[in-house]
C-alpha cells in the first residue's frame, strides 16, 4: 500500500512526506506512476480542485490496474483581501510563465499604496483523498497573516517570501521547514485528513489531557500542535470550560472525538467518574482518578486502580488529579498512565505536559509525552 500524491510539484511532495511521515507508507507522486495526462482545474474552489486531481489519479490508477493506492490531492493558494481575494484558486496559473519572484514583485507593486491594516491575507488549502473503494473524504486549512512589504527569505516555495505571520514578525520563507509545517495551511489540511487514513489502515491517535483547572489557553495550543488526533482525552478538572473547549475543538479538529471525565473541581453531574472506552486490540479504563487517591497512598491507589481497570478487560488505565506525568506497568499488567497539567503542572521544570498514544493495526501501542515551555 502506499499514498499517491497528485501533484508534480517537488515542494509539495517534501511536504506531505514530511507530514505524512508516521503513518510509514511510501509517499510517490505522478510521474512516479507515469501518469502524463493534462489534468483540467476547472473546479470553482480549492475543494473542487482537489477532488478534480483525486479522481483522475485514481482513475488511471485504477486504469492500470491498481487497487490499493490511496490517492492525495490538494489545492491552495493565496487569498489577499485588498485585490479581491487574488490570486485564489489561479494562484498557480496566476504566474503564468514568469518567475515567482516576478509574479510577486507585481502583487507587491499594486500593493504599493495599501496600508499595513489592509494587507490582510491568508494561505487556504483543501485536501480530497480517495481510498482504494473510491470514497472520497475532504479537510481544509486556513492561516491567516498579512503581505509583506518587501520579499524575505529563501525557504519555501511559491509566494512564501511576502507572506508575513504577525505575531512572529517573519514570513513563511524565513521559517525553517519543522516550523513552516507546524502552521501551513498544508499541514492543517493534512493533519484533517490523516485520521481518515489512520482508520483506513486500523490506526489510532489518542490526544490525553488533565488538568486544565478553566485555564484553556495551553489546551488550545496544544489541540493547534496535535490537530491529527482521532480522539480527546480530557480526564476531568475543567472547570466549567466544556462548551469553550468543545467549540474550539470544533474549529481546530472537527473529525476527532472527545471524552471527558468528572474531575473532583467539576460540578457537571453528567459527566462520569469511570469510563470503558473498547477498540479493535484495545480496552481504556478511564477516570480522574481522586477517588481512588483519597485517604490512600499513591501507591495504593495505583493498585486499586490497574485492578479496577483489569476487572474491565482494559489494559490502559489513564487518570489525572496528580499533575504529574507518569507510566508504569503494573503487576497484572495493566499500563497506568496519567498525562499530567496543562495549567498547574508539578514537576520542577514546571513544564505543562500531556501525553500521546497510538495504536498501530497489531495492536501495538506506543506513549510520548510531550511538554510545553515552562510556566514562571
């Protein structure tokens, strides 16, 4: 199995193998299977576009034979609100046969008269994947920013040199490329589209939070960094924040599913206080986890737990309450795993942490933890 790309675009193509690079399928593009056609973009949005790429890869995949291929198109461009939302979905044709540097030389001459508040921009990008039985399935990304005034830095391709991002002061071509990927519009389309792959293949993504105690800011950044998890774990102690969060992981992932626990600073009576989640090769046991730390010693309520979590069938048992990160293996070999706090971490770096967890289709499973800059 492996995913074709249809682009011919080597920029694009180191993209996407980048992004693409843990789901370990080989990433090949058109001319790697011969594929010489003239493709007609006449599609009326970024959407349309990509699905026009999609399908015709497919078909002459299908033409030669090929049944397994998962097949990727995308199409994106720049959108600058002074010129009326040029160059748009002709980004691309918008050049024509001049340079790039030309092409953008010529959006900054008639932008030459705009005022830094009217130079708002934003890079869009739409994404299709057709799956081997012909579905199809779609994601978008957006980032937003504003045209420079000049052409800056060497990175990137196509207009990244006059597309600044504000709060960094930089343009996309002066970012490295871990950075560039981490907020291009590419990526959030991409990180839309992976969990539709991941469950074509039998994988799995888990995204586990604790803690966050109404403080939403570092949750936020962390559901913008991990945007390709299937699943939100927030394991209780929000207080009060479920419809702030539920609206934001609506705009940031909407394809993910989110659970949460009752923590022991959370009034809502429907939340519940243990949960059983069940997957193919996979059974969670999840809770905040306070009532089995009350009037017990940390060790005992970890005993208390990995038995309360065996007698479910689970082999995870993921809690919070400590805001600590923590993983051990217990004696009947259920995994404990508490991802620690967003917002009032107890560690001495006081680093806000939380944890991933994957699911391969073997049902091997694999925890990371991953930490934000500490809180002074």
């Amino acid at each position: 199995m492996r995913i074709v790309f249809a682009t011919g675009n080597m920029g694009k193509l180191r993209e996407i193998r980048e992004i693409m690079e843990d789901l370990d399928l080989p990433v090949v593009c058109l001319r790697d299977i011969g594929f010489d056609r003239e493709i007609d973009e006449n599609g009326r949005s970024f959407r349309e576009n990509a699905a026009i790429k999609a399908q015709a890869a497919y078909a002459f995949l299908k033409e030669k034979g090929d049944r397994e291929s998962i097949v990727l198109a995308e199409d994106s461009g720049l959108m600058i609100d002074a010129l009326n939302g040029e160059p748009g979905i002709y980004s691309a044709r918008y050049m024509g046969d001049r340079t790039a540097e030309e092409t953008m030389k010529e959006l900054l001459d008639r932008m030459k008269n705009v005022p830094d508040d009217e130079r708002s921009a934003r890079f869009c990008a739409s994404v299709a994947a057709v799956f081997p039985d012909g579905s199809v399935r779609y994601a978008d990304g957006i980032v937003e920013g504003v045209i420079a005034h000049e052409i800056r830095g060497t990175g990137g391709f196509g207009y990244d040199p006059i597309f600044l991002i504000p709060e960094r002061g930089i343009t996309t071509a002066e970012m490295t490329e871990e950075e560039k990927n981490a907020l291009s519009h590419r990526f959030r389309a991409l990180s839309g589209i992976k969990p539709y792959l991941r469950n074509y293949l039998g994988m799995k993504k888990f995204l586990i939070v604790s803690d966050t105690h109404g403080k939403e800011e570092n949750l936020f950044k962390v559901l913008d960094r991990e945007r390709d998890a299937d699943v939100l774990l927030h394991l209780g102690d929000v207080e009060g924040q479920e419809d702030r969060i539920r609206r934001e992981l609506s705009r940031l992932m909407p394809q993910a599913a989110y659970v949460q626990m009752r923590g022991n600073c959370d009034f809502d009576p429907g939340l519940p206080e243990t949960k059983v989640l069940e997957y193919p090769h996979l059974s969670i046991f999840l809770t905040h986890g306070h009532r089995f730390m009350r009037g017990n010693s940390f060790e005992q309520a970890m005993e208390l737990l990995a038995a309360n979590a065996f007698e479910n069938g689970c082999g995870y048992a993921l809690f919070g309450h400590s805001h600590k990160p923590f993983e051990e293996k217990a004696a009947n070999g259920v995994t404990l795993l508490n991802p620690g706090s967003l917002s009032e971490p107890r560690t001495e770096d006081m680093r806000p942490s939380y944890a991933v967890l994957t699911l391969d289709p073997d049902g091997v499973t694999e925890t990371e933890f991953r930490f934000l800059s500490p809180i002074r």
